[in-house]
C-alpha cells in the first residue's frame, strides 16, 4: 500500500519520495507502531474481534480455571469450617504459603502502574498499546493477592474488624500496627488503579458502543456514560489522568514498602532489615515485568495483535527486565552481606541453610533464575526480541521470585533465636491447592476480561500515531515527535 | 427563534480547523461549538483556548479531606479508645505519616475521579446529537446556534467537505435521568452506612461468637470435666488419663528386671542408693534426703503410685518424663519391688 493511503498525517509529506525512501519508510513502518497509522475502522476492528472469536482453545482454559476457582471456593470453606489446622502452618512457622502468595501477587501487580504511569509520566511512546494489558494485570493480580489476608484468618468472617467502622463497643483498629498500613495502602493501590483503568477505557468503551448490538450495546452504552468524545471531556479525562499517574507511582512505592514492612518490623532474623523497603519494591517491579511479558506474549499470539505488539515494544520491556535484574540482585547483595558480615548466631544458621540446608536447591535455583538467566540472555538483542526466549526468561523470573518469598517466609520464619522452637514448615493439600487455584482465578478473570473489553487502548495508540513523523537527516529517516505545549 | 445543534463529520482535522475560523467569522462565539473526535487534540492544534476544568481542584479538596480524615482515625480513635503500645504514645507520628499518606492519596485520586464525571456531567441520560463514525474516521464539529444561521453553518460544512452532517433541537440543559442517577447514588451510600450501622451497633443482632467469653468453655474448678482426647498426653497413669491400665501391665520377667536395673542404674541410683536405701552418692547435697525404696512404705504403695511419681517427680526429685520413656516406667517398678528387705 502506498504512503498516502492512509491518514497518517506525516509520513506522506515527502512528495519527492523516491524508491530507496520509500523502502526505508516502509522498513520504518513495519518497525514502529506509531509510524503505521492504518484506517480507523481496520484498527477498530483489530481491537474488537478478537472479543468476539471463541476457540475451543478459550472454552479448555475456561474450563480448566473455571475449575480451579471452583475448587479454590471449596478448599478455603473446608478450611473455615475445620480451621487453619488443616492446613501445615505450625508453630513456628505461621506464616505460610498464603503470606508468601500476597508478597508475590501484590509483586505480580505492581508493574502493570509502574509501566503504565512511570512510563507515561517520562513520556515513553512505546508504552501506548502495552498499558492496557499490563494495568488488568496490576487490577487481578491485587484482588488474588488481597484475598489472601483473608484467607490466612483464622476467622475469616471478622476481616471487616480492619476497617474503621464506629461501633458499640467503641473498638477500633490499632494504626501503630504494619497489617493495618497493609490494610490501608492495599486497598488505596486497588481501589485507584480499578479507577485508573477505567478512565483510560472510557473512550473505548465509547468505540465498542459504536460499533455493537444487543446486550453488549446496552452493557458499553451504560459504562461510557455518555462519552462522545469532545474537547472538554477529552481535557477533563486527561487532567484526571495526570492526577492518577502522579499520584499512583508514590502509592505503588508505598504499597510494596508497606508489605516489607509486615516482616521488617518484626524482630525476627532474616527480617528485621531496613533495606527490606526498597528491596521489596525492585522485587515486585522485577516480577511484574515478567508477568506482564507472559500476559503480552500470550495475548498477542492468541488475540493476534501482531500489529499493535511489536519487537519495539517487547524490546524495551525486556530492556525493563534486565535492569532489574541487576538492580534485584544489587538489593539482594545489600541485604546478603550486612548480616554475613556481623556473623549473628541466628543469621548465621539462617545464611547456613540457603547454603547446605534443606533450602539450598531453592536457593540456587533462585540466583540462577533471578540473574544469571535474565542477565545471561537479555543483553543479546536478537534474544531480547525473540517472543520464544522472552517467555521462557520471565517464567524463571516468575519460579524465582516466588522461591525467593518462599526462603523469606517460612524459609527465615523456621529459625529463630530459640533453637528449642525450631521447625520445618511442610506443605499440606489445602494450601497448595489455594496456591495453585490463584493462578487459576488470575487466568479466568484476565481471560474474561479480554472477552468484554478492548485490550489496546485504541485513543492511545491514535494519538501517537498523531504526534509521530519523520524526518530525513543525511540518508537517514529518523522518527521524530512533534507535541504542542 | 429556538436554537438548534448541527453535528458536521469530517475526515481530517484540517477541514475541521478552516471550519471552526469560518463558524468564527460567522460570529459564533467559541462557547458554542465543540470538537468531537476519537483521540485528543492538542488545543492548538485546534487554535482554540485550553478547555478550563476544575479536576485538579477537587483533587487538591480530596487530598485536604483525605489528610484531615486520616488524622482524625488515628488521633481521634487512639483518644476515644487509648491503648498504650510497645510504649510509643498514644498518638505515634510515623504510623500517623503512613496512614495520612495512603489516605490523602486515596481521596486525591477519588476526588480526581469524581472531579472528571462532575465537569463532564456524567452519566449523561438525555439524548445528545452524536454520531457512532466518531469513534471510527470521523472528526465532528458540534456548533449550537440559532436556527437561523443553520443554512449558513451547513454552508460552511459542506464547502469544508463534511460528508454527514446531523441536526437536533437544542440540547436540553437539565437531565433528569442524571439526576436521579446522583440521587439514587446518594440514596446508596445513605442505605449502606444504615444497615451497617444497624449491626455494627448491634441493634440487629447477630449471635456469632463474636465475644471469647461467650465461647463453650469450662470454668476454673467447674465440671464435669471434659475427658482428654484420645492420645493427647503420651502419659500413662491412673489419675492423669482416663481408659489406661491403671494395673502394671508388664509381667516381672528376668528381661524387664533386666531392662529395669539399666534404667534404675542410670536414672535413680544417684539419690537413692544401688539398693536404693536412699543413700547414693548426691545424699550429701541434699537437704531432703531420697526415700528409702527397700523400706515398707514405699514397698506398700501400689504400682500406679509410684508410677505416678516416677512421671510426676515428688518433692526435691524431678520428674523422670523427660528421661524415660512411659512404658519404660513399669519395668523400674518391677525392678524396685525386688529391693525390697
């Protein structure tokens, strides 16, 4: 197709363009999303049919999770109804897998803003049609994550007891207390990034209004609110829009610090740390990116968004993700050689048992998956964009991140400085299941979510492509962007 | 003469733009008309005046109410309901930092929210002049003017080259339906504080064991005693646990005076003597001197009470539980009755 078919408004402004421009405009295109302005309507329909394909693909995995959300329900009331003695927490080690699970889904959660926000607030263009999927990953990842709490109840049907609501007895919650900062922080996070989606959906909801029937028309009529695009609402929506982005990078820092500060503020070895903060927060930004690299991977694959998911985009979050790996693994050092080097008796046992102890294949499955695995394969740029290698790279980020919270939990958790109450926490049936049933209800809701709702914000992406031209240097086409002020 | 809307589509924003100074020239003031399109336009490249918008002032008013709410929980309920902890005060300042921080964001980014549906009034209810190509390839100009100049301004959008143009009456200022959507939100938020006010202060009641004093429990010294679960106390003894032999249950045969001999050598014939007359060779450090084992009283207890204090210690002499095993006990009981004199 030639240059001046589409509307793209700066692309064709080279009337003398002759054959070797053209072929590097073309190679330009193909390699920038933001320079391949295509016709409205194609691009709208590139967002709204995979919403409406089902695959026999698409009813197995719903099946498969529908399943596990079942059996998720029927273990966590089996465990209300006999208690948390079912289960292999024992003293000393209280805190088990469900802590674990809320560190790593609340870490699984905290890319999606990051990306969205930080990269908005910096101004990176290849973040525009990666935002969407990455923010649902955020939105499920904290509802898996913030069920967890409850779940590690013993009484789970007082879980209301944390909100301060007056009452009779004139009770009210402890705010000295890190579980209610938890509290607190957890549901700022969730709450304002629900929010946060939605207002960077409205104008798509408003596109799928248009351009659909039925319930589906009633359903989108409802939650456009009336959206029709003018200059007021558009301002409006991007005033609040800044206000979230600044707002949501402080809350997320917050969120994660909160959460190390859970075990931080214990005095217990191996977590009584005051790097744990920040040391937590390069920890979740780590596995997010890999989590939101696995989502993107896969919805483009299976929603086949081949033309708004592209190397460009995959390479700079593979660039992400082996930044923080090494900032990760800087964390870890920090917060490995404090206590090796002041050689505390319980330290030193706890240092001893990631070495030679039953922890020892973890931990070294740990180190290897965290950083010699993405360091070793995401400085080669041809690795950094094969969609293959990128998968495999941020599924071992994912084993090793999980491993890491684990040695933290009930790994550290096992010791403590009374030898005589030292234990080993052994897994039972009923929280493996939960474990595994959260993947289960992450899937299903992020697979249902993709049925209902565009997963490109579609505004984004045009107003990109708006801002984006070229300009001839020498022999070279450079991307250039143009932006009033 | 009424006013009307005129919806012109247009495909590029350059029509859009040399349409707008046109319906200027027409002497529409920029109140009157409006952009519609599927991205946002910069402003400029409109060449109209920034849209003003008071999103950020209800952010600023939300993350004043978001603070004073957050220090009114932690300062006002530490007041009504003080509980000295760790011995930081009442009111502790980094705890209070954390939490006016959450909050103060929380109704910043609320407020913000609420701020961006007030000065877009949304949900809009009433019918707006509008067209669905909007979200596809079309940009609209929506100008809002006296019927009269309507062939004048469709003029302007056709010599502009608009390929749809739309006309509707006036819009209506009021929406009744938004309104009653506010109303019933309101309605909402006033039912759920009532109902949750109406168990929280217990006016409706419900019997959950909410209270550990109103758990089944046994009070001090008050029966009937509960029987011990099965294989609760790996101890055996008459008193200590019901339904186990209450009979020494080991024959005295050569192999348990044997086995009982070992044991007494090691853990008994300290204090009380290799033929236990109570003179082993810690006597000296006692204050109370070790019973005689040889003598009648001790040889006229019955088995289960020496059992019990072999398990339970009696006096100056410890409890052996943690040096020999329970049915170990019964072979050092065979072994004691073969001291006798």
């Amino acid at each position: 197709m030639s240059v001046s078919e589409y509307p793209g408004p700066s692309i064709g402004q080279f009337p003398q363009a002759d054959e070797a421009l053209a072929g590097k405009i073309e190679h330009q295109r193909k390699e920038h999303l933001n320079l391949d302005p295509r016709p409205a309507e194609e691009m709208n329909q590139m967002v709204l049919d995979p919403m409406y394909r089902t695959s026999r693909l698409l009813w197995m995995t719903l099946m498969l999770t529908g399943g596990l959300v079942v059996a998720y329900g029927v273990t966590f009331s089996a465990q209300m109804w006999y208690g948390l003695g079912i289960t292999g927490l024992m003293r000393p080690v209280m805190w088990g897998p469900y802590i674990v699970n809320l560190v790593y889904f609340i870490g699984v959660g905290h890319a999606g803003t990051f990306i969205s926000a930080a990269l908005r607030a910096l101004k990176f263009e290849w973040r525009r049609p990666i935002s969407r999927a990455a923010e649902i990953v955020t939105v499920f990842g904290l509802m898996c994550a913030a069920a967890f709490p409850v779940v590690h109840l013993g009484r789970s049907w007082k879980v209301y007891w944390l909100i301060p609501l007056p009452n009779e007895r004139m009770l009210w919650p402890s705010f000295h207390s890190p579980l209610m900062w938890d509290f607190m922080a957890i549901s700022t996070y969730l709450s304002c990034s629900v929010i946060f989606v939605y207002l960077s959906l409205l104008p798509d909801i408003a596109m799928a209004r248009d351009h659909s029937k039925g319930w589906r028309y009633s359903f989108y009529r409802a939650l456009a609110l009336g959206w029709r695009g003018a200059e007021h609402e558009w301002h409006n929506l991007e005033t609040a829009m800044n206000v979230f982005t600044y707002g949501i990078i402080p809350v997320m820092f917050s969120v994660h610090t909160v959460v190390s500060w859970d075990f931080a503020m214990a005095i217990q070895p191996g977590w009584h740390s005051t790097i744990f903060g920040p040391y937590f927060v390069i920890g979740a930004l780590f596995s997010g990116v890999g989590a939101v690299m696995i989502a993107l991977i896969l919805l483009r694959k299976l929603l086949h968004l081949e033309y708004y998911l592209r190397k460009e985009h995959f390479n700079g979050m593979a660039m992400f993700l082996m930044i923080l790996s090494m900032a990760w693994a800087y964390f870890y050092f920090n917060d490995y050689i404090v206590p090796w080097y002041g050689n505390g008796p319980v330290e030193k046992v706890i240092m001893t048992l990631f070495a030679e102890g039953w922890a020892k294949p973890l931990w070294y499955l740990m180190l290897f998956s965290n950083i010699i695995v993405p360091l070793g394969v995401l400085w080669n740029s041809k690795w950094r964009s094969n969609l293959t290698v990128l998968f495999v790279v941020s599924l071992f980020v994912q084993v090793g991140m999980y491993i890491e919270r684990y040695l933290i939990v009930p790994g550290s958790l096992s010791l403590n400085e009374i030898p005589a109450s030292w234990g080993i926490y052994h897994p039972q049936v009923p929280e493996s299941l939960i474990t595994v049933a959260t993947f289960g209800l992450l899937v299903f809701a992020y697979v249902i979510f993709t049925r209902i709702f565009p997963m490109i914000p579609l505004w984004e992406v045009r107003e990109g492509q708006a801002m984006h031209g070229l300009r001839k240097v020498g022999q070279a086409l450079i991307q250039t962007k143009s932006e009033p002020d | 003469m009424a006013d009307i809307q005129l919806l012109g589509l247009f495909h590029d924003v350059e029509q859009v733009t040399s349409a707008i100074s046109q319906v200027r020239k027409a002497g529409l003031k920029d109140s009157q008309f409006t952009v519609l399109s599927n991205h946002p336009i910069n402003h400029e490249i409109l060449g109209r005046a920034k849209p003003a918008t008071y999103v950020t002032r209800m952010a600023l008013i939300g993350a004043i109410l978001g603070a004073l709410t957050a220090f009114a929980l932690v300062a006002g309920t530490g007041q009504l309901y003080p509980l000295s902890q760790g011995n930081q005060p009442i009111i502790p300042i980094p705890p209070l930092l954390i939490v006016t921080f959450e909050v103060t964001m929380l109704g910043t980014m609320w407020m913000a929210f609420f701020g961006m549906l007030l000065s877009n009034k949304f949900p809009v209810f009433k019918k707006q002049v509008y067209s669905p190509r909007i979200t596809g390839d079309s940009i609209g100009l929506l100008v809002e003017m006296d019927e009269k100049l309507a062939d004048e301004i469709k003029k302007i959008f056709n010599d502009n080259q608009a390929h749809e143009i739309q006309q509707q009456g006036a819009s209506q200022a009021a929406d009744p339906g938004a309104k009653r959507f506010w109303w019933s939100v309101v309605a909402v938020l006033v039912a759920a504080g009532g109902v949750t006010g109406l168990f929280v202060y217990d006016i409706i009641h419900i019997p959950f064991p909410s209270q550990m004093v109103d758990q089944v429990s046994i009070g001090e010294q008050q029966g009937p005693r509960l029987a011990a679960p099965v294989a609760a106390i790996p101890v055996q003894g008459r008193v200590l646990v019901n339904g186990l032999p209450q009979t020494n249950p080991v024959a005295a045969t050569s192999d348990s005076l044997q086995r009982g001999k070992i044991f007494f050598s090691i853990n008994c014939e300290m204090c009380h003597g290799s033929a236990g007359a109570g003179d082993g060779k810690l006597v000296k450090s006692l204050d109370n001197k070790p019973a005689d084992l040889s003598s009648s009283k001790i040889q006229s207890l019955a088995d289960d009470d020496i059992f019990l204090v072999i398990n339970q210690g009696f006096g100056t002499m410890p409890s052996m539980a943690e040096n020999l095993d329970s049915k170990d006990y019964w072979d050092v009981i065979n072994y004691v009755r073969t001291l006798k004199k």
